[in-house]
C-alpha cells in the first residue's frame, strides 16, 4: 500500500508538471 500510494503521487507530481510545462510552452 506504501508503494502504491508512493508510486501514485510520483504520477500525479509528474502530470501536473507535464502540464504546467505544456502551458507554458509558447
């Protein structure tokens, strides 16, 4: 469950900065 929930916020971290980069993108 630890993992899990480690591996979850990874993801999540990783689609908001992915994002956050995409809308800062000319």
């Amino acid at each position: 469950m630890f993992m899990e929930g480690k591996v979850g916020s990874i993801l999540q971290a990783n689609i908001v900065s992915s994002s956050l980069f995409l809308s800062l993108r000319p």
